[in-house]
C-alpha cells in the first residue's frame, strides 16, 4: 500500500451523534475533529436535507461531512454524498471515535474490519466496500464490553478529554498530507508526534 500512490481526498465525513444530549460523549470524537478541520479549511458546514447532514466545501473543492442520521446509519448520509458527486471509496476519510486505543493516540488506516464500530458497518454496507481511509481518534476501552455503550455515550474525564484532544491537534497537523494522499507522510507524521 505505501508503494502506491494515493488519491487526494474528496470527501471527509466525521462520525456522532446528532443532538445537545451526545455533542459532549466520546462517541462524538469524529464530530469535534471535523468541525475543527471544515474551520481550517473555510468549509461552512449547513444542514442538507437530501444528504441527511450537515455539508460544506472547502475553496480547495473538499467536502466535509457530518451526518445527522444517528450513528447507526451514517452510511446513508455518506452514500448519498458519495453517489452525487461520484467520490470514490478511496477519496473518502472517516474519522471516529476508537476504542481499541488510548486516549492521546490517533491512527490512520485504509480499510479493515468495523471492530464493532456501527457507524463504520454501516458506511462500508452502503458503499459496498470496506476499503475508505479512518482516522481513528483512541477514546479507551472500559475495560468490559457490557460497559462499552455507557462508556461511548458519556463525555470522557477531564484528564481523557486533553489527551483525545491531544490526538485531534495531531491528525490536524498531519491533515494537509492526507487531503493531497500522502498517506504515508501522515501516518508518519502522526506516529513521530505520538512519540
């Protein structure tokens, strides 16, 4: 994969939960990485009904995504962007909230498994592949799946919450690589910062 060039991004969709209650809660880590990047970028995000989110454009011609559909079924969102403005997969970064790493620690990878991640299911069941590009923002595990819902849909501690934040300022350093598909350059760029 590092051998091959990559194709510049198009489409960067953040994964949450729509709603006062959720904007605070872990599950909502791809949300508040979006929002940053789409100000970076001067995408203005509004709410577009027939795309199920909030959508904006950069100057540079990429769009920002934040779909309202509830977690569950981000796929729909994704799909109907994706299929009018004929983005590929591979042009496409999910970024969402990942439980399998630590607070502080941000990831990049091309396709895999969902990990139990609905958000990430159901976009790869849509577009028919699971091959997008993640941004995986480390929230911690609770230690015990039957604990895994409660911990996903509560804000993280204060100390948590400066280390996911932490993470984000990191993919948002690497970000410029990743919108031109230097893929590689970002996740070293990303794993150098980690260090």
């Amino acid at each position: 994969m590092a051998s091959q060039p990559n194709r510049p991004l198009r489409l960067v969709v953040g994964l949450g939960n729509p709603g006062r209650e959720y904007a605070g809660t872990r599950h909502n880590a791809g949300f508040w990485w979006v929002e940053r990047a789409a100000r970076a970028e001067r995408a203005s995000l509004q709410a577009e009904g027939r795309f199920h989110g909030l959508l904006g454009k950069s100057p540079a011609g990429v769009f920002y995504l934040l779909p309202q559909t509830f977690m569950n079924a981000s796929g729909r969102a994704v799909g109907a962007v994706a299929r009018f403005y004929r983005i590929e997969p591979d042009e496409i970064l999910v970024v969402h909230d990942e439980l399998d790493l630590s607070p502080g620690t941000a990831k990049i990878k091309l396709g895999g498994g969902h990990g139990g991640h609905n958000g990430l299911k159901d976009i790869a069941a849509v577009l028919g592949t699971p091959d997008f590009w993640r941004l995986r923002i480390g929230i911690g595990h609770p230690g015990h799946r039957d604990a895994v819902s409660a911990w996903v849909l509560n804000p993280p501690r204060a100390d948590e919450y400066g280390l996911i934040e932490q993470a984000m300022d990191h993919g948002l350093r690497a970000f410029p690589l990743m919108l031109k598909g230097a893929f590689s350059a970002a996740m070293l760029e990303l794993h150098t910062q980690a260090k």
